[in-house]
C-alpha cells in the first residue's frame, strides 16, 4: 500500500498542515509513523481527511462526523480507482460507487454528494451537485450567446444545460421562448411545465407559460399563469397590462383597474 508524507499530503489536498494536524487531533484519522515518527498516510486517509474537512466546513459536529466516517474508511480502496469513485447517500444510508458497483455502509447520514479525482498532483472531492449547476450555467451562457447566431445550437445548448440541471429556470425559460417564437407552442409548454416542476416556482417561466397558453387561446389557464407570477414577484409591470386586458376583456373593470394602477406605478407609462 503507497503511504504519503505530510508535505504530500499538502499539496495533494491544498489543505495547510495545521488543518491536517486538528483533523488528525480531532481523531478523524490516525496515520502510521515513519521511522522518525513522521505521519504516514494511506489513500484512504487522504479521502477521509478531505471529506472530514468538507464535512466540517458544512458546520457537522466532530462526532457525528467521525460516525459518519468510521465504517466508511473500511470500505474505500487502497489505491485511485481507474474507474472512478464516487460517494454519496441515498436516505441515511452512505453509498459509494466504483464504476457501476455501488456498495452501503451504516455510517449516519452523509449530506455531501462527493466524486474522488486525482489529476495534476491534486487530489479533490467534488460536490457533484456543485458541478452539475457549473456545468448547466455554463450551457446557458452558450446558448445565451448563440441566440443571435444559430438558433438550433441556442436550443441545443438550453437542452444541454437543462439536462444537467433541470432546476434551471433561465434554460428553461429560454428554451420555451425559443420554441414558442418557432411555432412549437406543445414543445415550449413542456418545457415551461417541466421547469416549473423542477423549479417549484419561477415567476418568469409563469409569465412566459402565461403569454403562451393566451396565444393558444387559453385564456383562463393564462390568467391562473399570469397570477402566479405576480404572487412570485408582484413587480412585473408587464404582467398586470396582461392581466389588465383580460380582466376589461371579461367584464370585470374592478380587477383590470386594480392591475392597471399598478402597471401605471410600476413602469411610469401615460396609458390614457
């Protein structure tokens, strides 16, 4: 089994080594001795120290971190797995993976989702969620620049960010944008539902998904959209005008009154 010493471990982790010596204080791990009496580290001591540290800065108590440690350490590899490592939880249960075998230890719930990489002499955990909303902001700002060069790539690069992070509202917004000013009003409302869905709520996706479903001549269903929005930001002045018009269109001048005001208020505009 390859051991590592301190100043390895520095650089492999970017972790000072008064922070390597309080975690080891702290009992989360418990290196060899040199023959000096140098600590001496095994991989499985790098990802524990690393988690632990994670672990930490997410504000767990000692003790409930070394629980959630302890049977893990068991169960991690001698060695970087050519396959890949992951660890995560699936409940209250941590699981770690190794290409497609994936296995469970009782360890007390684990709150991060964790991928193992070494590359360039230094060893991360990555937060996977973290990355994969890295990764979908990074397919918007494409698509947002594509706009106005290629609308099939815009949309690809929407599709792309959304398939990384369904929660993303601006793709999903965008994306339904696009293909409702393409004629695709079925596929640009699945879109928006879709993303409402991930999203729990978003006041623009209402908005759009109201503007579309009064295009499709859903007015009712518009007007629930439209309302939405405004419970989610009541500052859309372009929202009220809508609902100002359909309410005067249904007879009913007390509501589009009301909407209207607040239009007037909110974007300063001499409606007559």
């Amino acid at each position: 089994m390859h051991q590592y010493g301190v100043r390895t471990v520095e650089k492999l982790l970017q972790l000072p080594r008064s922070t390597i010596r309080s975690l080891i204080q702290a009992g989360f791990v418990t290196p060899a001795r040199g023959p000096r009496g140098a600590f001496l580290f095994s991989f499985q001591d790098l990802i524990v120290l690393r988690t632990a540290w994670a672990l930490t800065q997410a504000d767990l108590s000692p003790r409930r971190i070394i629980r959630s440690l302890k049977q893990l350490r068991g169960q991690l590899p001698d060695s970087v797995p050519l396959s890949g490592l992951r660890i995560g939880a699936v409940g209250d249960r941590v699981v770690v993976q190794e290409g497609d075998t994936r296995w469970q230890t009782d360890s007390g719930q684990y709150l991060l989702a964790l991928e193992v990489d070494l590359a360039g002499g230094v060893l991360s955990l990555t937060d996977r969620r973290e990355a994969e909303k890295a990764l979908a902001e990074d397919w918007f700002s494409r698509g947002a620049v594509l706009e106005a060069l290629d609308i099939e790539a815009a949309q690809d690069a929407y599709e792309q960010a959304l398939a990384a992070d369904p929660a993303h509202p601006g793709a999903a917004t965008n994306l339904g944008r696009l293909l409702h000013e393409g004629d695709r009003p079925d596929a640009a409302e699945r879109v928006y539902r879709a993303g409402l869905s991930a999203c729990g709520s978003d006041a623009l996706l209402h908005y759009n998904l109201g503007v579309l479903l009064e295009d499709t001549g859903r007015v009712d269903e518009a007007m629930q959209a439209y309302e939405h929005a405004l419970s989610n930001d009541s500052g859309m002045a372009d929202c009220h005008y809508n609902l100002a018009r359909l309410y005067q269109a249904q007879g009913r001048p007390k509501e589009a009154l009301r909407h209207l005001a607040q239009y007037r208020r909110l974007s300063g505009a001499d409606t007559g």
